[in-house]
DNA sequence: CAATTAAAATAGCCATGGCTATGCATTTCA
DNA sequence: TGAAATGCATAGCCATGGCTATTTTAATTG
C-alpha cells in the first residue's frame, strides 16, 4: 500500500473541505464564547454574547437560533443561553483547540497579542492530525 | 511606551477581523487560481475556473463579476479571464503565502497531503507578522 | 400593582455564495 | 456557410450572516 497520507486531492476537494470548515466556524465561535460566558458569569444573555460577538443583538439570536436548530444550545427568554451536553463537548474541543494554536504560534516566535488575533481564523481549519503535531512540538520543547 | 504588540484586542475586534479576512478570502482563492490556469495554460476559461474550485459555472461567472468590480480581473466572452496589475499582484502575495504555509506545516511534521489541506483555509487568516515568523522558522533550519 | 425600563424576539432589508434551468452567442466543422 | 455543439450569461431560487427599526414580553420599581 501507499503512504496513508500521499491521497492527493484535487483543488476543488481541498476548497470544498475550506468551505465546509468556514460553515461551522461560526457556530463554533458562538459555542465557545457562551461556554466562556457561563464559566464568568454563570450565565449567557444574548446581548452580552452580541457584545463580545462585536454583532447586533438580532445577529447573535438568529445564530442562536441555528444552535438550537443544531442540538448545541437551548434557551429561555430573560433566563439566558444553555449549552446541551453536545454543545458544551463542542466548546470543550474547540477551546483547546485554541488554546493549542495560539501556544504553537507564540512557540514558534509570534507575539502573544498576534497569535490571538491569527488564531481566532486560523484554529477553524486546523485538522486534528495538524493540531496533533502542534501539540507534539509543544510537548518537545516543554 | 509600551510594547508595540502588548496592544490587546477585545474578542469583538478579534471577531470582526477574522469575518473581514474570510471576505476576501473567496476573492483571494479566485485570483490566485486564475493565475495558475494562466501559468498553465495561457488562458483561464470560466468553465475551468468552475471546476478547479469545484463550484458550478454560474457561481464562478459571479464571482469572476466581483473580481472585475474590485479591479481585480477583465474578461472577454469566450476569450478568457485575466487579472489586471492589481490582480496579478495579489495572485503572487497569496501564492507566496501558500507556499510559506505548506512549507512551514511540512517543517514541523505535518505530511505534506494535511499541509495542503488545512492551508487551504489557514493561509486566509495569517498576518504578515506571523508569515514573517514562519519564513524565519523555515530559513533558520534550511 | 401599575408603570417604566430593559431584554429579547420579530419583521424586513442587503450582499454573498451556493444551486438549477434556461437562453443566447460564438465557434467549429460537415 | 449554415447546423450543431460548446461556452458563457441570465434568471431566479435558497441559506447564511450582517444590519435597523419595531414590537412584544418580562423584570423592576415607585
């Protein structure tokens, strides 16, 4: 057999699969930052998540919306946001997830407040085999 | 004065620059494509413009729409596509900078079939800063 | 407990980036 | 050179992710 990794795909494999990644980067983004709300505060009121968001309050119901549509979150009027089991998993890996890239960056020489504002774009088109091998490299080098 | 890079950025700020970099990011793809076809074969056709980036023909001839109202691109009806000045110069900036990502994931010990993958969508949210970084890591071990 | 205030939801707009189906124009070639 | 085939554009649909303005509903408080 054939390295596992030498499956080469075409331009339009590779661009579908960005595409596919840019979809859930948002409800990821939405994810994490009402697991970050309810960890400070106890808990997500929509218009703070629009706050930190840097959206319009309708903007940041509508994307709750589609995390309710979705099984992440659940919600009750003035009572705030709620991650379901699924939900607060999926903040879970994606918080690491960043946590992992903006340490790899700072790692490798970028500055601390850099690696932030590159990782927010970056960590949503990491794949989990690259993260492994961020992950490695930082273990290397304790 | 304090450190140049100690200036923080609220999660809002950090959000919006990663939504305006993923507008650009389509535009960005387009263009360096059509440099390739270019490259390769003398001309780049919207039909081949469609299926390098695995969308259908109507998608590219809108997208290929708004790269011309940015001054990005020209085209003549059956004659092909072609980037302006402005065009050309963008296609190699990002070129240049999907080598340095690929390069860079293969440096640390990403296989080369991932690199390309996740660059594909990482490449779009990496600052010159931090691009800079990565050709230093790259010359340092040449 | 009613009135006020504040919070969230709704309505309705826009641009982007997909799609299919269709129409038109150009090239090609019999 | 005219018919067929090809290439591209157009029309029109959908969902997403923004926005403002407005309405509804709940919480607070005089």
């Amino acid at each position: 057999m054939t390295d596992s990794h030498s499956d080469d795909q075409s331009p339009a494999d590779r661009f579908a699969r960005a595409r596919e990644a840019q979809a859930v980067a948002l409800l990821e983004d939405y994810v994490e930052m009402i697991g970050d709300l309810i960890e400070e505060f106890g808990e997500a009121r929509v218009a703070d998540i629009a706050e930190r968001m840097g959206v319009a309050q309708p903007t940041a119901t509508k994307a709750i919306g589609r995390l309710k549509r979705e099984g992440l979150a659940t919600s009750r009027p003035y009572r705030g946001v709620f991650l379901t089991d699924k939900g607060a998993d999926l903040a879970d890996r994606v918080r690491g997830r960043h946590r992992t890239v903006v340490e790899f960056l700072v790692a490798v020489g970028v500055p601390h407040s850099v690696a932030e504002l590159d990782a927010e774009g970056i960590e949503h088109h990491v794949s989990d085999e690259t993260l492994a091998v961020f992950e490695r490299f930082l273990r290397g080098r304790g």
